[in-house]
C-alpha cells in the first residue's frame, strides 16, 4: 500500500500595508494622483496653487495589501504664516512614513522651489519614489525632469523614476507597484472597503471649498476657508442637516462669494451638493451663508483648527 500524499497547501502571500507621503511642488498633480489612485474625490483639484491644507488620507487597496497615501500641500518657499504652516505639516509628515512618493511637474523647468523639495526629501530617498507627471502635456519636459531627479538624488534607482499621466490614469499601476517593494509586511490599517479616513464634517467643507475655489476669482481662493458650523442628523438617519459658512477676509471678498442676486452662492451650494450625494448614501440637507473672519490668515486659533 503506497503512503498516503499529503496535500501542500500553497503559501498565502504576506499582505503589504504601508503610509505614504506624498510631496511636490504646489500645483504638481498631487491631488489628482491621489483621486486616480483611489477611484474616488478624496482632495480638492484646482489649476490654483496651494488648494491642499492638510494632510489628506486617501485609502488604495490590492491584492498586496494596503497603501494609505497622504496628500500633502504645495511645498515652496514663502515666509507667511499660513504657508509656514502649509510646510511643517508636509515636513511632520515625511518622519512618520514608511515610503514618500515625490511627483515632479514635467511641464515646468526646475528651479529653486524644485530644488527646496528635492533637498527635503533626499534624507527619505532610500524609501522614495519619483513620479514624472503630466507627460500627456504638450509642453512637458520629461528628460529635463528625469535628469534633474537623476542628478540632485542619484541615490534614487532609476526603476524608482516613473513617467506618469495622473489626470489620463497613465502608469498609476507602475507607482503603485515599486511603493509595495518599499512597504513593509502587515495587516492593512483600515477595511478594504475604505478609500478615505476624513471625517463627515471635513469632507463636507473640502467639497464646498473646492467648488468655490474653481468658480471665484484668483485673489479669492487663497483668502477663503469654510466653516462647519452645525450638523444634525434628521429623519432616522436618512438626511443630514449642515450648517456652513465660507469664510472671507474683507468685505469686499463677501460680495464676490456671493454674487449678483446671490448667483454665485447659490451656484456653490447646488454643485456642492451634486457631489455630497455621490459620496454619502444619505442625503444632505445645506445651508450655506458667507461671513468675515478679518484676516484669519493672521490668527493661529483659525491656522491650528484648519491645518493639523
């Protein structure tokens, strides 16, 4: 009688979870990368600098585990109160992470601001990966980006170094496969079928905030932060009452937010809500009013509870 043949079971495959920062210059396709790789809206997108505030959590889950990006803003050289803020939260940032993803505008030269981010990563280029953006662009300058990463961090290796469309859902997959080389094994931190940690008061103020950036004029964006004043939730948890305001720093600003017959506003709240419907599976009940809050920029009470 032959021996019985036990049956190898295969190996399960050790599941990657890891915290990634993502860095780059104000206007460089973080966000948009961010929103690509998790399939949904997680941060504000605008041709506006400096639209990201905080470090926003956004969730991608495969079959090799878990990577939970953090979107950091703009880095660049300034001396004002909020940007000085802007930046310390994208340097705490970059200690607490087990890989950084750095991604380079190829439609523009490097400069000095390029070179301030390259500076503040390469302590982490032993766990960074460059992603070359917007190579859809006709104006972009991919060997001028590629030999600019090649020569201030030549520690990178070059299978780090990848050219991207972040808006055209171009080599996302490649990103995300060299940050698992550098994740480490682990359970995943979240369930899988999470894409975002951001809390219902914070989303709701990022999707208001980020239709009235795209609609207002240039000087506005910058001057404007929204303000949660109330939530209740109504009618056995199928409707959420929400009170907020967008907050300006002068007068002057309250009269553009608002608009000829309140058309602007209006418009705010109607498209705001669009997108609140497609996020939350209850409905969504907004009032929305404009106040001045004189320059807020200046305060730290408001700096500490917009920027964590």
């Amino acid at each position: 009688m032959e021996p019985e043949k036990r049956t190898e079971k295969p190996e399960e495959k050790e599941l990657k979870t890891a915290l990634v920062a993502i860095v780059g210059r104000p206007s460089s396709g973080k966000s948009t990368f961010l929103n690509t790789a998790c399939g949904e809206p997680v941060s504000i997108v605008s041709e506006i600098p400096q639209t990201t505030r905080d470090a926003i959590r956004g969730i991608v889950n495969t079959s090799f585990g878990q990577l939970v990006f953090i979107d950091t803003p703009g880095y660049h050289e300034s001396d004002k109160k909020l940007n000085l803020k802007l930046r310390s939260v994208t340097e705490d940032q970059l200690k607490d992470t087990d890989a950084v993803l750095y991604i380079v505008d190829s439609t523009r030269l490097p400069g000095g601001e390029e070179q301030l981010t390259a500076e503040l990563i390469k302590p982490y280029a032993d766990r960074t990966v460059v992603a070359i953006n917007k190579i859809d662009s006709h104006s972009a300058k991919v060997s001028s980006a590629v030999d600019f990463i090649s020569g201030t961090l030549p520690e990178i290796p070059k299978e780090r170094i990848i050219q991207v469309s972040a808006k055209n859902d171009e080599n996302i997959n490649e990103v995300l496969k060299a940050l698992y080389e550098l994740a480490p094994e682990g359970p995943r931190m979240y369930p899988e079928e999470y894409y975002t940690d951001q809390e219902v008061g914070f989303r709701i103020a990022e999707v208001v905030r980020g239709e009235a950036i795209n609609r207002l004029e240039q000087e506005i964006p910058h001057c404007l932060y929204v303000d949660i004043a109330d939530m209740e939730m109504k009618k056995e948890g199928k409707l959420l009452w929400v009170r907020a305001f967008l907050c300006v720093e002068r007068e002057s600003q309250k009269g553009i937010v608002i608009g000829k017959g309140a058309s602007m506003i209006k418009t705010i709240r109607i498209e705001s809500l669009k997108k609140l419907r497609r996020i939350f599976d209850y409905k969504i009940d907004l009032d929305l009013q404009v106040k001045v809050d004189k320059n807020w920029r200046q305060k730290d009470t408001v700096l500490t509870k917009l920027i964590k």
